[in-house]
C-alpha cells in the first residue's frame, strides 16, 4: 500500500513534511471534531498498544503499532499547528542538552 501511495503522490520517499500533509488530508476533519483532548486519548491507546506489542508482539506487530503511534503523534501535531519538520531540527545536530553528536548526558 506504501508503494502505491507513493506512487499516487508521484514521490520515491516520504519526508516528513509530506507525510504530515497526507494525515491532514486523511484525518484533520474527524481529529478536529474530535478535538485534542480526545484525540490525545486515542494517542495514549496506541502508546499502550505499542506497549504491549514491544512487551509480548511479534516483530511485526510492533511495525504495526509504531506506525498507529507515530500516525496519531502526527495528527496531534496538525490540532496543535505544530510543523514536525521544523521541531524535529531540534536533534539533527546531536543531544540538544550536552550539545555532542552522541549524548554524554548523565541520564
């Protein structure tokens, strides 16, 4: 299905950019009369879904339940006008706390 997407979209790779547009397309109408706070809620039931798919799933299962996760962070982020691409700048250059390439934070 990814392939034909894809495809359709007349695109090799899926940017984030690009992705956060097809789940606005596909989702914003239904999030938005949902609202944040309940769809924050079908966010948190994914998250336990993820959850229990990392503690006793199959590896595909835990393909499946990142996908629902991050689908759902995406359409989280388009309620809240948050634009992924630019937030997710914030670590493209290392730990953005101790500031090195690879984190030498204490936690």
């Amino acid at each position: 299905m990814k392939e034909a997407f894809r495809e359709l979209l007349g695109v090799n790779n899926m940017d984030m950019e690009l992705f956060q547009e097809c789940i606005r397309e596909t989702y914003f109408e239904k999030d938005n009369q949902r609202g944040i706070s309940s769809t924050f809620l079908w966010f948190m039931e994914e998250v336990g879904e993820l959850a229990r798919a990392i503690g006793k799933g199959n590896h595909q299962d835990r393909e499946d339940e990142f996908a629902d996760v991050f689908a759902w962070l995406v359409s989280l982020a388009n309620l809240c006008q948050i634009n992924l691409d630019k937030v997710s700048q914030k670590y493209l250059q290392g730990c953005p706390k101790c500031n090195a390439k690879r984190c030498i934070c204490k936690r």
